[in-house]
C-alpha cells in the first residue's frame, strides 16, 4: 500500500466533471484506489462515491493505491491531479 496527501487545487473541486475525469483515470490500473478525507474513505473508481465527498477547492485529502501497479497507479493519479484533473 501506498499513500500520498494532495491538495485539491482544481477551482471548482470535484464537481462531476473532473470527479468523473478522477474515475477514469483511477479505472486504468488494477489496483484498489481510494482517498480518505474528513475521516471517510472514497473509491476513486466511483463517481458516485467521489461526489459524495463533496471535495471543494483547496480540500486536502489522502490518496491511497494498494495492489499490485499502486506504486505506478499513485504517482500518475498524482500527476493527474496536480495537472488539473482535465480541465
């Protein structure tokens, strides 16, 4: 398992484009993907779980890749992220 905290910078958080944006993203690797935030866990291959967050700009949250390409499947959802989820 591995983990990495990252603040969300994107302007309008994780509204339904960037959250779904996020999924596919996460989709592209085997390995479990999750976040936590607040004291809760998400599945990053879920729009639904991912909105329901409810991740504003500026949030901070955990993410967190366990499997067997997480080291892989981190630092590209990292990257990701950083890049502006797409947007």
């Amino acid at each position: 398992m591995v983990s990495q905290a990252i603040k969300i910078m994107n302007p309008t958080g994780l509204h339904l484009r960037p959250a779904g944006n996020l999924c596919k993203e996460a989709m592209k690797f085997r390995c479990k993907v999750t976040f936590e935030y607040s004291g809760n866990i998400a599945n990053a291959k879920s729009v639904l779980s991912v909105l329901g967050a409810c991740i504003k700009s500026g949030d901070e949250i955990t993410l967190v890749c366990e499997g067997e390409d997480e080291s892989e499947a981190l630092a590209a959802l990292i990257a990701f992220i950083e890049g502006g989820l797409g947007e």
